[in-house]
C-alpha cells in the first residue's frame, strides 16, 4: 500500500505557482520522496526526488519539512501542459529495481 | 529515437485468448519492469527484471509470464484472458535507483 496521503485534486490558474501537498507521516530515515505524473494516456514521467534537503530541478522544485513526514512540490509557473495526475511515492534509496507504489495521487487542473 | 517503447499500443482479443506485449528500451538499462494500470487508474507493479532475472514477481495469476530474451527486452505473455486482464500495461527501465522511463502503454481490452 502507499504510504502517503494527497489531496484528490487541485486547480491552478495558467501562470501561477501550484504547490502540491503530500503527508508522508510513516516516512522511513532510508526513504526519500519522489515525485511522478502522469499526463493523460501517457506513461508516468519522474519529476525530482529528494531525502531531506529541499531540491530544485528544470521542472520542479522540492520542499520536505524538517521532520520529513509532508512535502510539496512546486511548479513555479503552471501550464495548460501541466495538466496531469501527480503522484507522490516514498521508496527506500540506493535500492535498485525496487517498484513505484503509486497511490491514488492528486489531480491538477490547470486552466487559463 | 524512443527510450522505452511498447507494441501493440492498443490490443482487442476475445476471452480464452494467449496474447503477448512487447517492450523494448535502448537506454542500456539493467532493469525492466511490468505495471498494470486498471479501470480505476491505479497503478501497480507486476514484475521486475534485473539483468535478464526474475526480481519482483508480484500476486500476479500466472496465467502472466514475463520473458527477457535480453536486457533489451522485457515481453509480457498472457494466457487464457479474462475480462478482468482489461487494462493499461505499462513497461519501465531504469539504471540504478532514481528513475524509471516509462513506455507509453500497451490498452488491452478483453470482450
């Protein structure tokens, strides 16, 4: 089972910051959070991951809190591209071929 | 050139048939791996390959049977469908332990 909670769903106005919650209370001092999505009828596609140290990459960037146990992801300047399930997954690090356990993840909408 | 790549993109058979999903990735990666993702969109590991060998092997029926002719490959045969194998089927590969590559989908639908 997953081991993360995140809201259903979510709007964001084209343009604007969209900050994607996740609460990972059970969160493992060996596990890191990664982020995914999935645009509709495609695979999903990574986004960042992290362990305890807030990340920034081209797409995304990652806060984790202090205690690990909630992160958000934020995507600075939301598209209509965007538009996408988003899931957050905590896996074991430097474990290779170790599974995705994808939960229900967050619907964003994106709208102009 | 696509990373991870699946054929058939779309499969309509009828109950009782064998059918198989190819996927082939040209990242030179060791690991492939087979999720199903159903009606309800949740998404769920099947198997997992390392190098030609058998890691994860969900509770899956096995009237699944993966195959790795070779690294490149990872291919999916399905015997004796039933309704309920209606799907998403998506491959993956990955090198080490940060990210996957995912193909785009393999839509099985059972009549």
């Amino acid at each position: 089972d997953a081991k993360t909670t995140q809201p259903t769903s979510m709007d964001c106005a084209e343009g604007r910051a969209a900050n994607l919650p996740c609460n990972h209370s059970t969160i493992s001092g060996n596990e890191y959070v990664y982020w995914y999505r999935q645009i509709h009828s495609q695979g999903p596609q990574y986004i960042i991951h992290g362990l305890k140290n807030n990340e920034t990459n081209e797409m995304a960037s990652l806060i984790i809190t202090e205690d690990r146990k909630s992160s958000t992801l934020i995507l600075p300047h939301a598209t209509l591209r965007d538009t996408a399930v988003y899931y957050c997954i905590v896996r074991p690090a430097n474990q290779a071929g170790t599974a995705l356990i994808f939960g229900k993840g967050t619907t964003l909408s994106v709208s102009s | 050139d696509t990373a991870v790549s699946q054929t058939p993109k779309y499969l309509v058979t009828q109950m009782g048939n064998d059918k198989s999903i190819k996927c082939e990735q040209n990242l030179g990666h060791d690991t492939m791996y087979w999720y199903k993702q159903d009606s309800k969109k949740f998404l769920k590991i099947m198997f997992s390959y390392n190098n030609k060998e058998l890691i994860i092997n969900e509770t899956v029926p096995n009237r699944f049977s993966p195959k790795s002719p070779d690294k490149a490959h990872l291919n999916l045969h399905i015997n004796s469908l039933e309704l309920g194998d209606s799907a998403v089927y998506f491959c993956a590969s990955s090198q080490g332990p940060v990210e996957q590559f995912f193909g785009p989908g393999t839509r099985l639908t059972v009549l």
